[in-house]
C-alpha cells in the first residue's frame, strides 16, 4: 500500500474529493494547514504573507492504485499558477482499523 499526502489549494479541495470519488476512492482524512514553498509566500497589495492556508489531504491506496490516484489529483487540484501545491507518496507498511469487538 502507499500513503499519498497531498497539499492543495484550499478552493481545490472539493474538486479533488470529487475526482477521487469518480475513481471509486473515497477514504481520505483532510487537515487544514498553513505553509509556504519556493515562492516563499506572496505579496498582496503592499503586505507580504510568509505563510499560505492549504489543505492536506492523507489518501491511502494499493499498489497498483498509485498512479491513477496521483493522476486525478494532480489534474483536479491544478490552476496552472504557482503554489497549486505538492504530493508526497510513502510506503504503508500496515494499516488496521479501530472496531469496537
């Protein structure tokens, strides 16, 4: 299994849910978070902002699910401008799920 840990733009989030859905994965855990990267953030009107709100969304998937999840993220979660975001993909050793017995 890989972990992708994807940060997006927080008005692309709903978008990338939806494609996810579309490609029958639909377990995701979603975080907002403030960070910045090689722009070093952005300057608004005479004000510099260090730090940008994102969303990070946690989506896990087998093997041979990668590159199609990849895929859709990139392609519903790009406007085409600096800063639509980053993904991180990780080897999942196990993952177990908490039930009541």
């Amino acid at each position: 299994m890989k972990m992708i840990r994807a940060i997006i733009r927080p008005e692309k989030e709903d978008e990338v849910i939806a494609a996810l859905e579309k490609e029958g994965i639909f377990a995701f855990t979603r975080q907002s978070v403030f960070g910045r990267g090689r722009q070093r953030g952005i300057e608004v009107g005479g004000f510099r902002y260090e730090e940008l709100a994102k969303v990070e969304m946690t989506v896990v998937v087998k093997d041979d699910q990668l590159e199609r999840a990849l895929g859709t993220i990139k392609i519903a979660a790009c406007t085409g401008n600096p800063g639509d975001g980053k993904l991180f993909v990780s080897n999942l050793v196990e993952s177990r799920t908490i039930h009541h017995d």
